[in-house]
C-alpha cells in the first residue's frame, strides 16, 4: 500500500490523476447515457414514463417489433448502401488525392488546405449548401448536367425515391474525403523514398509501384481508415437531417435517422433505443475488429 502511494505521489501522479479524470469523464457522460439507452431498450416507456427508472420489462419484444415494421428492411438496405458506398468513394478518392499531393507542384499546400476547410464544416452546414446544389429548380447540379447535355429535363433530386439516397451519399462523401485524405497522407509519409527510388532503378512503372508497394505497406493505415470512416458513417446524423430528413416514403432513411423518428417524432422511445443498441453493438465489432488486426499486425 505505501509503494503505490510513493507512486501516485510521484513522478507518476500527475499522469495517473489525469487518467482518473478521463476515466471519471466517459463514465459520466458516455457510460451512463449507454446503459441508460440500453436499459430502455429492454423496458416498456411511453411519454409518460421516460423520467421513471422502474417500467415494465419488455424483455426482446421491443428488439422483435422494430424488425417487423414495415420499413425496417428498406432502413437496413439503405443503411448498408449509405456506409458501404460512402467508404468506398471516400477511400478511393482520399488515397488518390493525397498521392495527389504528395507530388511536388504549385499551389499543392493551398489546394490541401481547400480540402480540409470542408472536412472542419459542420454537417448542417455541408447539408444546407447541397440542398441548394441538389435543388430541382434552382440547382447547379442540374444546371451543370443540362448544359453539358448529360441529362434534358430537372431532376429533383431530394424529392425522387431513386435519387434521395445517392443525393445524401454523394454528400458524405464529400464531407469525408478529406478526413481520409489526411488520415492517408501520414501513411503515405510513413513509406521510405528509398524504397521508391530502387523500384524505379529497376524500371517499374507509377502503376506498379502504387499496387506492388504503396497499397500493401499502407495496409495498416488502411485498415485504421476503413474502421474509423465505418464508425463516423454510422452515427452520420445532421448530414440525412439536413437534406432528406429520411424521405421521401423512406427511400433515405437510414437506421441512425430512424432511431432518432422513433423516439423523438413518433415517441416509440423502447424501439428507438433498440436500433440505438444495435448500432452500438455494430460500431463495437468493429472497433474490436481492428484493434485485434492492429494487434495481430504488431505480434507478427
């Protein structure tokens, strides 16, 4: 007992005073919220009873009834079109912008920094300026695609169930691309110049350097990339509110929006905890997912 009060009042005490208070942070603001939600999804609640701890035990019933509403299967559907097309279009974007910019030429570190002004946006903000892009009247979208001849007549874009979706995730994307940009950047800068130099004495091409050497010695930062732009993409909310609110007829809604429907449009406060947890539990498996990988990667 006195050796670990010799240490915490040591040159260690600072460190360990400050972890506490971290600790102490995501217990009260990140921990009890969660077992609170979870807790609800578990129990009966009507407007009535949000502020009373003891409610009736629902048990899985609440789980079982928000999967067999009639637009639960388009919001799974949407939501893994929303985070599967997001992450690739902001991956494949980002990486080929920061080799971009790994390259030496004029304006290179003003054109970045362009870039990352959009990533520090917040979402309602990005939102508003792509409803005015998307507009079906009024938009430059649709000016721009009619005045190449693309497309010969408006397209309503936020208004149209076959375009709603992709309207939101082209935004993402945008709002995104930057983050990765960055992210793969410091990868990209982690890569030894030495090793391109030998592979160009050799005689390989830019093409068979980014595939031979650049992507398999980026497979970590890929990897913390994929994992981290997965769980930005699943809690995206302000971006969907912004835009389409989850229409029309459903054809944006997503399972973060829905969540947020059910417990605040329509007050159904059980079934929007429960797609709350479900999301939670998704972002765990694969925030555990690539901590074992990077783990993995280390022991090996």
């Amino acid at each position: 007992m006195n050796k670990l009060l010799s240490r915490v009042q040591g040159r260690n005490g600072f460190e360990i005073a400050m972890a506490s208070l971290a600790l102490l942070y995501l217990l009260l603001f990140a921990g009890i919220p969660l077992v609170y939600n979870l807790a609800l999804s578990f129990q009966q609640v009507d407007l009535m009873s949000p502020a009373f701890l003891v409610r009736p035990f629902a048990g899985l019933s609440n789980y079982i009834d928000v999967m067999a509403r009639p637009e639960s299967r388009m919001v799974v559907v949407n939501t893994i079109l929303f985070v599967g097309l997001s992450l690739v279009f902001q991956i494949v974007i980002g990486l080929l912008l920061a080799v971009l910019f790994m390259q030496r030429f004029p304006a290179a570190s003003f054109m970045r920094g362009l870039f990352l002004a959009g990533w520090i946006m917040p979402g309602l903000v990005v939102g508003a300026i792509w409803k005015l892009v998307f507009a079906g009247d009024y938009g430059v979208l649709n000016h721009a695609l009619m005045s190449i001849g693309l497309v010969h007549g408006k397209i309503f874009w936020l208004s149209d169930t076959h375009y709603a979706l992709f309207a939101v995730i082209i935004a993402n994307v945008w709002l995104g691309v930057p983050f990765n940009m960055l992210l793969l950047s410091v990868g990209l800068l982690g890569i030894p110049a030495e090793i391109y130099e030998a592979a160009k004495m050799d005689g390989a091409g830019p093409i068979r350097r980014f595939f031979s050497m650049t992507l398999p010695m980026m497979r970590s930062t890929l990897g913390a990339v994929v994992s981290l732009g997965a769980i930005l993409t699943m809690q995206q909310f302000d971006l969907i509110a912004a835009l389409t609110q989850g229409g029309p007829a459903n054809a944006s809604e997503v399972a973060q929006y829905w969540s947020w429907q059910l417990s605040f449009q329509t007050f159904e406060v059980s079934q929007g905890s429960a797609v709350a947890t479900v999301m939670l539990l998704l972002v765990l498996v694969v925030a555990i997912v690539y901590v074992r990988s990077i783990r993995h990667e280390q022991l090996a």
